[in-house]
C-alpha cells in the first residue's frame, strides 16, 4: 500500500513509520522541517517537505496514495487553540477530496467529543471515504512538559513546594511535584506513542464500511500512582500531583503568559479528565490494552532528566 504519515518524526510518526516501512508498504512522510530529510529517507521513506497548512502541497502529496494517517500537532503559540484545531482540519478535507484516498485514521484525543474547541472529528464527517477516529489517553510524554515543576527549582520551585507540601519538605530538599485540575487520586488512561503508532498500523489496513472509533491506552492508575512512578525512577519518591481547582489552573496558565482562549481550552480539557467521564467512555468501548508500561517509559523519562539536570 501507499501510506502517507503526517506529524513528521515525532512521537508517534517515527516509530509508525518503522511499522508500515518493514511491513513493506510504500510510506511518504510529511514534515515542515528540511533538516528531516534525511532522517525520513534513512528509514526506508520519501520525504515529503512541506507544511499542513498548505492545501496545494497536501494535495499533491496525497495524490495516489491508498491510505492517510492524519494528524493535527498541537500549538502553545496560538491564540485560539480550537479555530487552528478547524482550519488545519479542513485543509486536509480539502486536499482529501480531489486526491481520492479511501482510507483515513484521523488522531483525536480520549476527551475530545468532551470538550467545545478540541473536536475536530466532525470536520471529516461528510467525507466518502472509510474512517477510523483514533482516540489516545495521555501521553507518557506529557511529563516532559512538566520537567521544570518536577526538578522544582529556584524561587518558584521553592514557592510551590513550601505551598503544597509544606515548610518540612522545602527544608529537607524535597522539592518538586506535578500540578493541574485533573489531578491526585484521579483515575487515568496513560499511553504509550508506540502503543499508538502500533494502533495506527493495525486500522490502516482495515477498511471499515462505517466511521469507526478506536480507544488507545498503556496503563491506567491514580495521578499520585504515575507521580510515584515517575519520582521513584530519577529519585524524587516524595514526587505527588497536585490537584488545583478549575480557577486556580487558569489563573496559572494566565500567570504564565498563556492566551485566555488558549488557557480556557486547556482547563476544558483537564476538567474533562478529572470529571471521571472521558475514562467512563473509555472503559465502554473496552479497548486492548497496549504493551508499554509507565515503569517502562520511567526509565527513559529518568536518563533524559539526569542528562539535562
């Protein structure tokens, strides 16, 4: 088959693109980035440079292509984080349409038909075509976005520490936690990107008559489980995640210079998953679990934090 893989190298996009190339099907992969080039070609792929938001260039790229794994990165620098969401979208229903490709696996997100700005599934709704909405949990990467919080260090660190977990952890050194309104002893579906990237090539080759969804998820605990987890492998076990109100994240993402737009839609989206209700719809659709542990991940999470500390 000829695939055509969005999302570059990333996450999820290198190791799928590993799948499919070994399987032996013709991959192109899409990337903004030159410098990929090589990389692509390395693994046994055609580059494709050029950028989503061009609908010219997704046309042709997507010209006699079988099937297309879509996915929309997301952006902290835009301001409406649900109007990017829609116009990226549509500009691959655009190219979608005179390029005739049959067979799409659009990536979504668990709590996505949860929150108003982050749907974009009903953007391929008209389409003619065969269509699986994939639907990861989080990702085991997102503590990476976290890393700062999680060293706790400076006046912040210093701050926080002293706030949630009191004068005797800042004077004893343990500093450092996880912060957001889901949170604590919430329950949640964390993932692997190679437990997606194996999903990914698995629904490529189906070809379901109906719209299909698909839950994708590694391993489910509480978030202090994941925190522990996550502490014990870089040797902070004391590591909690605290959780804040709705108010108080958003006025912490505004603290932080994030667009009020932008902000909303991210405290929409952790509600969502503190709410309970996106893992009540995960666990309705029983998805297999995928193989990556979070203890597993740890370890690499762990060699990354000690490289950069």
């Amino acid at each position: 088959m000829k695939i055509i893989v969005t999302g570059s190298l990333g996450n999820i996009g290198k190791p799928l693109t590993e799948i499919l190339v070994a399987q032996g099907h013709q991959v192109t992969v899409i990337s903004s980035d030159q410098k990929k080039l090589a990389d692509i070609e390395a693994l046994g792929a055609t580059a494709a440079i050029g950028s989503i938001a061009d609908v010219k260039f997704l046309t042709d790229t997507f010209m006699g292509a079988d099937a297309l794994y879509a996915m929309v990165p997301l952006s902290m620098t835009e301001p409406d984080l649900g109007d990017y969401l829609r116009r990226m979208a549509q500009n691959y229903v655009q190219a979608l349409e005179p390029a005739g490709i049959k067979r799409v696996v659009l990536l979504s997100g668990w709590a996505a038909d949860l929150t108003r700005n982050e749907n974009i599934e009903h953007v391929f709704g008209h389409l003619k075509i065969s269509l699986t909405i994939l639907r990861p949990t989080v990702f085991y990467n997102n503590f990476y976005q976290s890393i700062d919080l999680i060293r706790g260090k400076g006046l912040m660190g210093m701050f926080l520490t002293l706030r949630y977990s009191g004068l005797w952890a800042l004077l004893s050194g343990k500093t450092g936690l996880l912060l957001g309104n889901y949170g604590g002893e919430d329950r949640i579906v964390f993932v692997s990107p190679k437990d997606i990237a194996y999903a990914v090539s698995e629904e490529l080759l189906l070809h379901p008559e109906t719209k299909t969804i698909r839950y994708v998820g590694s391993e489910e605990m509480t978030c202090n489980e994941a925190a522990k987890i996550i502490g014990t492998a870089i040797g902070k076990p004391w590591l909690k995640w605290v959780l804040l109100s709705d108010k108080e994240m958003l006025r912490g993402l505004k603290m932080a210079k994030v667009p009020e737009k932008l902000a909303n839609t991210l405290v929409e989206m952790q509600a969502a998953m503190h709410s309970g209700k996106a893992l009540e719809n995960f666990h309705r659709n029983n998805p297999k679990m995928g193989k990556v542990k979070l203890a597993d991940f740890a370890k690499e999470f762990a060699r990354d934090y000690h490289k950069n500390s």
